[in-house]
C-alpha cells in the first residue's frame, strides 16, 4: 500500500467524521458461507448505508475473481454500495463500476487539509424538450425534433471532501446510463437521480399497490421513442431469483421505489423483484 493510498484513507475517514459520519480502514464485513469483504474505507451512516470506499492507484485485472467488476458486486451483495477512487485516466474511462478520479498528487498533499479536486465521475442531468428550440441534436435525428424529454449528462467538479460526506449521507448516488448501446456508470445529486427515474417513467415510492405510483412506461399514453433507459439485465438472460446470489444479508433501498430489500438483480444491485420486472 503506497503512502499516497493511505492518505486517501485517511482523509476519507476524515471527511466522514467531519459530517458525524462512522468511517474506518480495513473493515472486514460478511462472513460465513458467502465470504467476507474487506473495504479500503467504509463509511456508515448509521441508517443502513454503507458506502465502500476502494482507493485504486495501480493496476486492477479486468476479469476474475479479484477483477474490480467482481469485487464491486460481491461489495453489494454484502450491502455495500461501491465507491472506487483513482488518479488514472485509462480506469476513470472504464465502466466496470462507478468511478472517480483526481489529479495524480503526492501523499503530503491529498492528506492536506484543503482543495482536493474530483475531476471525472460526477454529472449533473441536463433535462431537455427535444423540439426546434433545443441545444442539442434530437437522438432520433429528427430535424425538427421529436418532442420528447431527454437527458444529457455534464460533467462537473466535485470536492473529493463534499463526494465522500453527500455519498455517506445518501445526497450524491450512483446511476447507470444507457445511451444507444454503451452503459455508463456515474454518480449524481439524488435529486437529479429522483428526475431521471421519473423521465423514463420508473415507480416511484409509494405502498405496494398504491394507485398515484407511477408503473414503468406509462408517463405517457405514446410509446416511448428516444428516452434514456436504465440497464436492467444483461441482453438475453433471465433473472432467476431463487439463486442465492440475488440475495443481500443486509437490506438495502431498492433502486426504484427506494424501500428496503435484501433481493439483488443480476447486477448486484438492490433491486424489488416486482419493481424490477415492472421497469423491465
């Protein structure tokens, strides 16, 4: 573990505590026949989130069981929400999790108290009315527009302090984006997330059965065109929910409707059986 990880740590649990956050290095969790995960930094709210914190300064494998998409899932199976931090562009631009970065700096100066500058990994959602008016060019290549509410993501600067206090506390969330077929994976405000889920017409909370919830694809009474989706399921497989590795020991909001869940979709995500169908 190099000097400039550590002060990554270090600092992490730092920023936690400043926003009367629990935070801690080296966290063995889980245990049993499901394993245990180790997190460079766990941040706990108290409330049931736990955010890992993974500091990835040097090479990662792509595939295998310590491959980073694997250790993520296997993270939010055990009801950890993934965070992995680096300072290289070539794992920034990678979208087996949902990554951050900074400029590469030395240990002395990411422990510094002060500006410590996120530079990819955050978004704000640009929500936008594809007609003759609008700033960017309709997806359907419609010359006019198609009339549709889109969303473009912005990149935006974050305080790496700000990142690991609003993730703890639930105001900065990660999110999956499908545009054409390329997946990304980012995180945003929770509030700009809540506005997502409701273009592309996911429930929204509300009891079981609730008439004013929202179901998936009916914001409107014509068949969608060029929303966003959300990546539900790899292409051509069935969930099978029986299987054990759709089950958290710990339960977690569900992606859609936001109510506990021990139950995961086949992207280790928390995810409703119902909820999850519904929006597929």
């Amino acid at each position: 573990m190099s000097d400039e990880h550590k002060a990554y740590q270090e600092r992490i649990v730092r920023a936690a505590e400043s926003d009367g956050l629990k935070a801690g290095s080296e966290v063995r969790t889980g245990g049993g026949a499901r394993g245990w995960v180790r997190t460079d930094t766990l941040v706990d709210n108290g409330d049931g989130l736990l955010i890992g914190w993974e500091v990835q300064l040097s090479s990662a494998p792509l595939v295998g069981p310590r491959s980073v998409r694997a250790r993520a899932a296997k993270a939010a199976k055990h009801g950890i929400v993934p965070a992995w931090h680096t300072d290289r562009d070539d794992y920034a631009s990678r979208q087996d999790t949902h990554w951050t970065r900074s400029d590469r700096l030395p240990a002395h100066l990411i422990a510094k108290m002060g500006d410590l500058r996120v530079v990819s990994g955050f978004r704000i959602l640009d929500f936008w009315r594809c007609d003759a008016r609008a700033l960017y060019p309709c997806p359907n290549r419609r010359f006019s527009g198609c009339g549709e509410l889109h969303v473009t993501p912005q990149p935006k600067d974050i305080l790496f302090d700000d990142l690991v206090r609003k993730t703890g506390s639930g105001l900065v969330v990660p999110i999956e984006h499908q545009d054409g077929s390329s997946t990304h994976r980012f995180w945003v405000s929770d509030a700009d997330r809540d506005r997502y889920a409701e273009v592309i017409g996911l429930p929204t909370a509300g009891a079981p059965g609730d008439a004013n919830a929202k179901a998936a694809g009916h914001a409107s009474k014509n068949a969608p065109t060029c929303r966003p989706q959300v990546t539900l399921t790899s292409p051509g497989r069935i969930v099978d929910w029986r299987d054990r590795s759709h089950w958290s020991e710990r339960a977690q909001p569900c992606r859609f409707c936001r109510k506990p869940t021990n139950l995961l979709d086949d992207l280790g995500v928390p995810a409703h059986k119902v909820c999850f169908e519904e929006a597929a």
